[in-house]
C-alpha cells in the first residue's frame, strides 16, 4: 500500500471502482460542500475536489477535500500547475497529507484565459508529469526536489488524468505511458462519448501493458440535455462528442432528454465493467451530484465494496 | 528580432500633454525590421502628433531623429547635443530604448511609444510570431526544433494536454498547438522514440525567474 | 475631352499608386489639406501587379490616424479608375470635393486661423 487510501485498497482488492466530482463553490460556503457530499456519500470510494476548474475561482481544494473529510467521504486532492509554483506545490502536498487527505489528481489545469480572470499570470513551473514525478519523490525517496530529506513524508495515492480524445491522437497513449513512468498510480479519463475512439485508446493501451501498471479509471458525464451536448461538442477543448450522441438525445422529449442521458451514462458503464484495461469508472455528475446515485446503482455498483 | 507594437496615439498624446518640444527617437535596429520604430516610422509619428498639435492649436514642435541603436551607449551618445532641448523625448524603439536614454540623461522625459511584444521573426510581410521566451537554457534540438516553452501556451515540457483540439491550443483556435506541430515534426523525422522521454522539471534560474539577467564577457570587457 | 473637375483639387502624379506612402498622406493634412484621395487604377489591372491594393491598405492605415487624431476618416479615400476613364476621373473630383465640402474644412487649418 502507497497510502492506504479506501480507492487504493479497493482497487488493489481488484474490485471495479467508483469515484464521483464535486466542484467547490464560489464562495466559501461549507454547507454547500456538505450538501452536494451528502449525495455522494456510500456510493463512491472517493470525491475528486476540482482545483479552480475551468480557471474559475472556488473555495481551495485542499479546504474543501477537508470539509469532504469530516463528512466522512474520502477526497481525490485536484491540483493544478496553472496556479502553483514547486514551493507551494510540495507544501501543500505536506499540508493536505498532514490533514489525511490520501489520494492526489496532478494536472496541468486550464489555461487562464478562458476563466473568470484572464488578466492573470499563469505559473507552470512544472507540468504535470512533473507534478507526478514530485509526489513520488516525495513519498517513495522521501525528499524534496532539491534532494533535501524530508521530516515525514506524504502518503499518497497519485493520479493522473488522461485525455484520449485530444490531438494527436496518435501521441495519446504515449502520453499516458508517460504519466505512469512519472508516477500515476491511478488515471482517471476525460468524459467519454466517442466510444469507438475509446476501444481504440484501450486497446493501444492494453499492447503497451499500460493496464498492468496503473488502474484506469474510465470518465462518464451523464448528458442532461441536447443543449449540454451541444455545449459540450463545440465549447469544451478537448472534448469529443459524436453526432450519434446528440442525435439520440434529440430523438426523445425534452423532458425525457435528462433520463435519456443517465441511460447512456449506464450503458457506457456496463460496457466499461467488461472493458479490458479498464480497473473503475469516473463519474462526472457536473453540478447533478444528486443523480449520480440513479446512474450507480443503474450500473449495478451498488453497495459499494468494504475493504480493510 | 523584437517585436513590437505601436501605442495608441491617444495614449502617447496624453503622455506628453502639456510638453511643447517633443521628439520622436527611433532605432534601427530590430524595430526598424519589423516597421515598428525605424525611421519611416518616426516620420509618421512625427507627422501625426503635428497635426494633432496644430488641430489643437499648440506649437507643433516635433522633430524626429533615428539612431542607429538604442541598446547601445555610443549611440545614445549622439542624442548628447540635443537632449536639453526637448520637453520630451518619445523612444519608439524596444522597452530598452527609453531606459537606455533615460539612464543616460536623468534630466530628460522619456516616454515609450511602442509596447514591447515578443522575441519573433516574421511568418511573412506584415505578420510576426513569438518563438522565444529566453529562458536561458536552449533546448529546441530536443524537440523538433520547435520551443514548447515560448510555444505552449502553458510551457509544457512533456505536452500535448488534454486541450489540445484539431491542431489547435486550447486557448484559441487560432493559435496553433505547438506540441501537436513537435509530434508531427518528430514523427516525420522518424524520431517519435525520443518523446517518450519524461523531461524534469526545468531549471528557471537562468530564466527571468532567477531575477533581472546580466552578462559578463571578460574576453570583450574592456 | 475638355472635362471639368473642381479647380481646388490639386493632383500629384506618381507612377503608380503603389508608390504613395503614408507619409505623403498625413503631411498633406498637416499642410492644411481638407481631404485626400488616391486615384489608382482597376483592382487586377495593376501594371506592378498590386500597386493599388497597397494603396489601398495605406489609405486604410491613414485613416484609422485620423481617428485616433478625432478627425473624420471620410476625408481620405481610395478611388479605382482606368486611365481611359476622364469622365469617370472628372465625376469623382466632385464626388470627393462635395464629399469634403459637407465636412467643412479640416480642423488643422481652422485651428491655424484662429
């Protein structure tokens, strides 16, 4: 065990895992974090805690992964390159392990410029396999980047994102072979829509042997409407939503199109349970953290395993 | 080369309200390249704050005068004759024109009239690029030739990220993806192998970041 | 052809419109001129090949001095013509000479006067 974390322990228990998202709010309101926790609660191993996503800012993590704490749910800590330099990067590693939190999600981050100050200067000292690479110095060498030992170090379960639909497509299973060679422990994926380039990632990634190296955790976002899709398709970088997607979603009632969505959500999931490579699911219920439930136990993943 | 931009002429008017002799000091260097602050560009700046004077019916005294640098002393030294006589000299060359005059005669008002952009070079007439953000370590060989510091938009060493759509950077469809541009260039090259490589973290004290840089070269010092 | 144009255009030849520079135009407005137009000939039948579309861009150039300077970008333009066109030449000299009489005359010159 790296860290002991619940999602590690049941992910080396070979179970197929769960994990849900919660963005913190733009204030700091705790009862918000603690209302959209309570949904969550017994029906994930842990809560990813978005860092400023989408460059907007929100109440800090690391505050909110420890408020997800005392509500007894376990925090995935999101860390962006965007707004950090290695100081602050390293110390608050030292700061989110000392309060218990156990699992860790490097990322580059958004850029500024599409958030809510994009007069800002960005950071990115390092990016974010150097990130990687600095958490596993630290856990597993004890020392800092610098080489200087470290008065106790981190116990974390590291992560990392991966996004099989971005350019080159070619390049994306390097760079995911990449993430792990730096240090994931865990990878968890941007939303899937396009399956068919999905099952061609996996496969790419199954001949590497990546599978064996690292749990992937594979991304859904249940769609709530036609008009997400379609914000989805043209407006996220990144992001590829098939015309198939769009058009099935538009084929039933307006007010249908929510349940429409979670039905997709739940077929992605079943198919990803029988998935080669694939070690647990993402689940991305953006500001709908009320009906992740719908979609978990509609995939049948519910209870979820105890491990000790 | 740098490269800059012209400041808006309502913005260089009001620097030097109330400032009846005026001149504008080009350079011909860089930004006489990129047409920016030469000497054609100190006649039609001239020109435009004349009118501007006479529209306003003030003195219209402005001269202009191009030197051959202004990151050079011994140039700067030919502005030693007239400097006093002007209320305020207007630099269009690069951000170390206006300091280097200034530096040199602490009396004088010195005042910028372009902003400063980029370290670039021209993708054709009229059009410039930003290719070097002079960290201070060069290490483009490594990646196709092409500068993912100055280029990527968040200087990634081991790029693409997850933004990275049709070509394109996350931030703009119309700035290109520069590590999309290193992993065709590479693969072409038949040198994909060499990405798989996982890059440390970047050494920034020869950068900006390790304070403002100087150079001593003890072969040349005189 | 004995064609008549308005006496207060004055006109300055040059080989091509290509060769106008965007000093020539602004010095013509700090000299006091009114308006300003370049005369050159059909887009495409540029003898050096894009004289005219230069013009036509440094004429763009000079108007957005103008604005800047407060002063209305209408009292400069770009006309194409053929050579072989005098009427065509005469109908434009008092298109623009009543183009800028409407404007009054350039506030460089009336602030010289007073």
């Amino acid at each position: 065990m790296k860290a002991g974390s619940n999602l590690e322990k049941v992910l080396s228990a070979g179970h197929f895992a769960v994990t849900g998202e919660l963005g913190p709010p733009q204030g700091n309101k705790a009862e918000e974090v603690r209302h959209k926790a309570a949904h969550l609660k017994g029906i994930v191993e842990s809560v990813n805690i978005t860092d400023n996503q989408t460059a907007v800012v929100r109440m800090s993590s690391w505050a909110a992964c420890k408020i997800l704490l005392e509500e007894g749910l376990e925090p995935n800590y999101q860390m962006v390159c965007r707004d950090r330099n290695r100081l602050a990067l390293m110390s608050d590693i030292l700061g989110a392990t000392a309060l218990g939190i156990k699992n860790v999600l490097c990322l580059s981050g958004d850029h500024q410029r599409f958030g809510s100050h994009p007069e800002s200067k960005n950071v990115y000292d390092l990016d974010s396999l150097q990130l990687l690479a600095a958490f596993k110095k630290m856990r597993d060498e004890k020392k800092f980047l610098n080489d200087k030992d470290l008065e106790g170090a981190p116990e974390i379960f590291i992560g990392a994102a991966a996004n099989p639909f971005a350019d080159p497509f070619s390049f994306r299973v390097t760079r995911l072979a990449k993430k792990i060679a730096a240090g994931a422990d865990f990878v968890q994926t941007q939303c899937i829509y396009n399956m068919d380039k999905f099952r061609e990632y996996m496969k790419q990634a199954v001949d590497r042997g990546l599978h064996e190296k690292v749990y992937i955790l594979a991304g859904v976002t249940p769609m709530k409407s036609v008009g997400m899709a379609n914000y989805m398709a043209k407006f996220v970088p990144g992001m590829d939503v098939p015309e198939a997607v769009i058009k099935r979603l538009k084929g039933v009632d307006k007010k249908d199109q929510a349940k429409e969505g979670i039905k997709m959500a739940i077929e992605q999931i079943e198919e990803f349970k029988e998935m080669k490579g694939i070690s647990g699911v993402h689940v991305m219920a953006i500001e709908w953290e009320h009906r992740a439930r719908e979609i978990i136990e509609g995939a049948g993943l519910l209870p979820r395993p105890q491990v000790d | 080369m740098i490269v800059g931009d012209s400041k808006p002429l309502e913005e260089i008017l009001e620097m030097i309200k109330g400032r009846d002799k005026v001149l504008v000091l080009g350079c011909r260097g860089c930004v006489t390249v990129c047409n920016v602050g030469g000497e054609k560009e100190v006649g039609i700046l001239a020109t435009a704050l004349r009118i501007a004077r006479k529209k306003a019916g003030q003195p219209p005294t402005v001269d202009g005068m191009t030197l051959e640098r202004q990151c050079d002393p011994e140039y700067i030294e030919e502005l030693a004759e007239v400097a006093g006589d002007y209320d305020a000299i207007i630099s269009i060359a690069c951000g170390v024109g206006p300091q280097f005059v200034a530096e040199r005669y602490p009396e004088a008002a010195v005042f910028p009239g372009i902003n400063t952009t980029f370290i670039g070079g021209a993708l054709e007439h009229g059009v410039w690029a930003e290719r070097c953000q002079s960290c201070g370590n060069c290490l483009v060989h490594n990646f196709g030739g092409l500068c993912p510091i100055a280029r990527c938009s968040k200087s990634l060493m081991n790029g693409p990220c997850g933004g990275s759509a049709k070509g394109n950077c996350e931030i703009s469809p119309e700035v290109p993806c520069v590590w999309h541009q290193i992993v065709e260039k590479m693969e072409k090259m038949g040198r994909l192998q060499e990405l798989e490589k996982v890059w440390p973290n970047k050494n920034w004290l020869t950068s900006r970041d390790g304070g403002p840089r100087k150079r001593v070269r003890e072969d040349l010092k005189q | 052809m004995r064609l008549q144009y308005p006496a207060s255009v004055r006109v300055i030849q040059l080989p091509c419109s290509g060769r106008v520079d965007i000093l020539h135009l602004l010095k013509a407005f700090e000299e006091g001129a009114d308006g300003v137009y370049v005369a050159g000939c059909m887009e495409g039948d540029c003898h050096f090949l894009t004289g005219n579309f230069k013009a036509r861009r440094k004429v763009n150039y000079v108007k957005k001095v103008l604005e800047q300077l407060g002063m209305e970008p209408e009292r400069i333009e770009m006309y194409n013509m053929s050579s072989a066109e005098g009427p065509r030449f005469a109908q434009v000299a008092r298109e623009f000479t009543q183009r800028i009489q409407e404007l009054g005359p350039s506030p460089v010159k009336a602030a010289q006067a007073a």
